[in-house]
C-alpha cells in the first residue's frame, strides 16, 4: 500500500480500511493506507437507518471507505463515520488508492534509474510530493508538460528528480485525447462572398490543421483532436482570428467562441 507524509490521517480525509473487529455498539478499522494504525466507528456512524443488530450492516474482513471525524495524532485515535461516505465519494477513493499504487510503482523505477531504491526515493522526492500535491501520481502529472516540470523545480525538487519523473511519467501516463470545438461565425456582403469565405476556410483548415464544418448561415464549427487541451484551444482560436481578420479585409466581419 503506497505511504503516506503523516503518520494519521486528517479530520475530513477519505480513508480505505479492512474491519478488524465487530463489537455491539462500534467497529473497529485497521486503516489500509496507514499500517499498524486503527480507526473505529461508533454504532450511530455505521448506517442512516435505525441499527437492531450491528452486524446486519458490517461483517469482520470487509473493505470500506470511512470520514475521519477526529485524529488525535497524540493518542493515536482516529474516529471515523462510515453513513457520512456516499457511493460517488467512495467510488473515487477506490480509484485514487489505485491511482496511488501505480505512482509508487512509477517512484520506484524513476527512483532505480538514479541509482536509489523505494526507501530512499521517499525519503528523497515522494514524502515532498505528497506534501506538495496530495498525491505522488499529480507530481507525475506534473512531469507531463513543460509548465508542469517547472512548477516541480519550483518546489524544490532536484533537477535529475525531474527529469527521472518526467522520463517514468511520459512512458506510463498516456493523456486522454479530447475533441475541442469552437463556434465560428463568418459573414460578408461582398458579391463574391461565400467564395471569400470558402477561400479562408480552407486556408485556415491547411494553416492550422483543424477541422471546419459548415453548420448554417452565418455559422461555422471548428473542431481540433489533441492530448493537450491548452494548445489545442490556441490553435483552434489562433484558427478562428486568422479567418476574420481575412474576412475583415474583404469588408465583413465574424466572431468566434468556445463550445462547452
């Protein structure tokens, strides 16, 4: 299970957890994502219904997601709700304790091409991610792009750290294409105008790369494929000045916006 920077989980934290024991009033939860420590939960946080028999709603072994109400890093007691998690909240945190444990395996190679093992990694660069962005799989999100690479040296890391998270990062996390689309309204009252118009269309379509339908007068649609959903916003928009300014020259006028 990846690790976590502290050594209790905080007062409104999400947590994974296996239940250790039943007893007639509370349930206690060894905390997955926190080995050794333990969390329990009162029978009045177990359901939103009224509760005869506790373990008609909980059995010994089974994996839940709990709300940390209170964390008492002093005394080592965490208490914890299990009514307060809906299926949404609960689905993401399955997803994320997943998410993490492919980062630890991305800390591991990034940490094997400098020389150093997962122990050290951590020590090095992976407690200070988890610092710095909740995650170590954001800090890997960051080695993506160049902007994000430099927000990483930003916070202090090593420039061979991020070199070595931006190598493990662009090789394991493919980012999703998405299809962009903007609205583009083009009109002229020049005799010859859907010609213009077609002209700059095309031109735009070759200069830029983007796709151009035609929708209704006056009405355009200008869509762009791309993993990278900032660039592909400037070329859709640099796509659609390009073809007012041409069709301004040519006396008309146009307008363009992004379609949600």
């Amino acid at each position: 299970m990846p690790r976590k920077a502290t050594p209790l989980p905080q007062k409104g934290e999400l947590v994974l957890g296996t239940i250790s024991r039943v007893n007639p009033f509370s349930v206690q939860i060894a905390l997955d994502e926190y080995p050794g420590k333990e969390g329990s939960v009162h029978i009045g946080e177990v359901a939103r219904k009224w509760i005869k028999d506790i373990r008609d709603f909980v059995k010994e072994g089974q994996k839940v997601v709990c709300l940390v109400l209170e964390s008492d890093e002093s005394r080592g007691n965490v208490v914890l709700s299990l009514k307060r998690v809906d299926k949404r909240q609960e689905s993401a945190k399955i997803k994320e304790v997943k998410r993490e444990q492919r980062a630890e395996k991305m800390l591991e190679t990034a940490g094997r091409a400098i020389g150093l093992n997962l122990d050290d990694a951590y020590k090095q660069v992976g407690y200070k991610l988890l610092s710095e962005f909740g995650e170590l799989y954001k800090g890997f999100e960051h080695g993506l792009t160049p902007a994000g690479r430099e927000i990483l040296l930003g916070r202090g890391l090593p420039k061979k750290w991020v070199d070595a998270l931006a190598a493990v990062a662009e090789k394991e996390i493919s980012p999703k294409e998405v299809l962009l689309k903007f609205s583009l309204e083009l009109q002229t009252p020049a005799p010859n105008g859907v010609e213009t118009i077609k002209k700059t269309l095309g031109e735009a379509k070759k200069k830029f790369g983007v796709s151009i339908k035609y929708v209704s007068a006056p009405k355009y649609s200008v869509s762009f494929k791309t993993k990278d959903a900032k660039a592909g916003e400037r070329k859709l928009a640099e796509a659609c000045e390009f073809s007012i300014k041409e069709i301004k020259a040519a006396g008309g006028e146009g307008k363009f916006e992004k379609v949600a």
